[in-house]
C-alpha cells in the first residue's frame, strides 16, 4: 500500500527504469504531473553524463503521464539555461539559448555550454513540442538561486551558516555578483501555483529582490552573531559567473499571480534556525 503523509498517498518509484514509470502511471492516473527530479549533487551535476538519462527519462515520463489521461503537467528548468555572458536580467522569451550549442557559444563564460544547461534546455523543448502535439497543457518553471532548510550543505548558504553555526571562518569569494534568491518554500509554492494555473511555456522562479552576494552573506553572519568570521575574496569567483544574473519575474506575479512568503531576512532566520535544531541533535553527522 502507499504511504500516507497528511492526505497524501506516496507512491515510489525509480524514474530512470522505463518500466517502473509505466507501473506508476497506470496504477495513479494522474491529471496533473510536477516533475523535479534531476541530478543535482554539487560539484558533479554541471558534466555529468546522467543529464542525458534524466532527460531521457523524462521523455518517458511525460509520454506515460499523457499515455493514461495527464492533462497538465508543469517541469523544473534552470537559469543555466540563459546566456550568462550577457548577464543582467533575464526574460524567458528572449534570452534562453535554445540554439545554443559549443561550437556558437564561448565555453569559458557560459553555463549554457554544459551537459546539465544543454540536457534542460532539451527537454523544455521537447515538453512544449509534445505539449503542443498531444494536448497536453504544459509549462516550464526556471529556478532561480534558491536556500533553505534540508540544502545540500557544500552550497553557498548552508555552507556559510555551519561554518558560523560551528565557529569557522566561512571563505568565500569577493561578493559583488548580483543575484536574487528566494527561499525553497517559495520555490515549491511558486510551482504549485503554476501547476494549478493554466500559464503554459517557460516561467522565471525567483525574487524579485536583487541582492550582492556580500549582503546576502552579511545579513547571514549577524544573524547569527559571527561576521568576523566571513573571509571575503578566500576563494576565486568561478569565471563563468556574471556580474548581474537575476529574473525577470514578470509572468510569476501578473499571469501566475504568485508572491513569495519569505521576504529575504525571514528566510535567513527559519534556514539558520533549521540547521541550529539540526546541529543540536545527537545523531547529527554535518
């Protein structure tokens, strides 16, 4: 039997076996699909060769949902996906590097260049294509920089707040890059309202707040009493990180009508206030 989780039925299944997703399709018969599995460990995620079966996969996935009565199914994109050597803010219809491809697009300046840029940029076509062909109402949400609690904790701000939390100098890069953050809850929030509203083609999930990462990391350490901890400029800006990397959310609040709950210091308090409960527990291994 399925697990139970405050009303909701919890069906596991393994999305990289074609068979499991056929089983899990014909036995649920969902009408609405919300798809965020991806590779996502850092360090790893950018080249690895499992982009190609997550897209894969989710070829699948979305033929099988179709396959037994889907009719709207919304799927999680990345700001990878745009030109970040142009940088500045960025509109789903106008800079998206749908064409781009590594022999058109400078690789040292350009997340859109790698395996995970190019596999997501693929299966968003591939979704509105196949939207299009088997009406099927479909629309692709691309996220952001996003922190909260349960992050992986070698990613910017989990990192930053255990250092501190646990009394280390947190190392870090200069600070000035430009970016907007939003707090997970919001990003799942943000989904559900595009899952229930009939918006279809790519969506920008984030803030509408532009923050420096400096500030950002700032507000973090006083929160929790340690700025003199923060080592500013220990650790070289990658490259392919522009200046200015925020989005347009224009579609998310007008045609979505979706806001954020957490404005950018409430989010910082309920994520350091996870990880101190996390850390005070025995069994704790961070």
């Amino acid at each position: 039997m399925p697990a139970q989780l405050r009303g909701a039925e919890i069906h596991e299944a393994d999305l990289l076996d074609p068979a499991a997703i056929e089983s899990l399709m014909s036995r649920v018969e969902p009408s609405h699909l919300l798809h965020f599995a991806w590779i996502a460990t850092p360090g790893v995620y950018w080249d690895s060769p499992d982009n190609g079966r997550w897209l894969a996969a989710g070829e699948i996935l979305l033929k099988n949902f179709q396959a037994h009565g889907g009719r709207r199914a919304v799927m999680a994109g990345t700001c990878a996906e745009y030109d970040w050597a142009r940088g500045g803010l960025f509109n789903e219809f106008e800079s998206a590097l749908a064409g781009a491809d590594r022999e058109t697009v400078d690789t040292a300046s350009n997340a859109a260049v790698t395996p995970y840029a190019q596999c997501k940029l693929a299966m968003q076509r591939w979704l509105a294509d196949f939207g299009r062909a088997r009406d099927v109402s479909t629309a692709w949400g691309r996220i952001f920089f996003q922190y909260g609690p349960d992050e992986h904790p070698r990613r910017l701000v989990a990192s930053v707040i255990l250092n501190l939390l646990q009394e280390r100098e947190a190392p870090c890069s200069h600070g000035r890059q430009v970016r907007s953050f939003l707090h997970v809850a919001d990003v799942g929030a943000a989904f559900a309202a595009l899952l229930d509203s009939g918006v279809q083609g790519p969506v920008n999930v984030g803030s509408g707040e532009a923050v420096t990462i400096g500030e950002l990391l700032q507000r973090i350490a006083r929160s929790i009493g340690r700025p003199d901890l923060m080592r500013y400029g220990a650790r070289l800006a990658p490259p392919s990180e522009p200046a200015v990397l925020l989005p347009d959310v224009s579609r998310l609040v007008r045609e979505v009508g979706w806001s954020p709950r957490f404005g950018l210091d409430d989010g910082i308090a309920d994520t350091v206030s996870w990880w101190r409960a996390r850390l005070s527990r025995p069994d704790s291994r961070t």
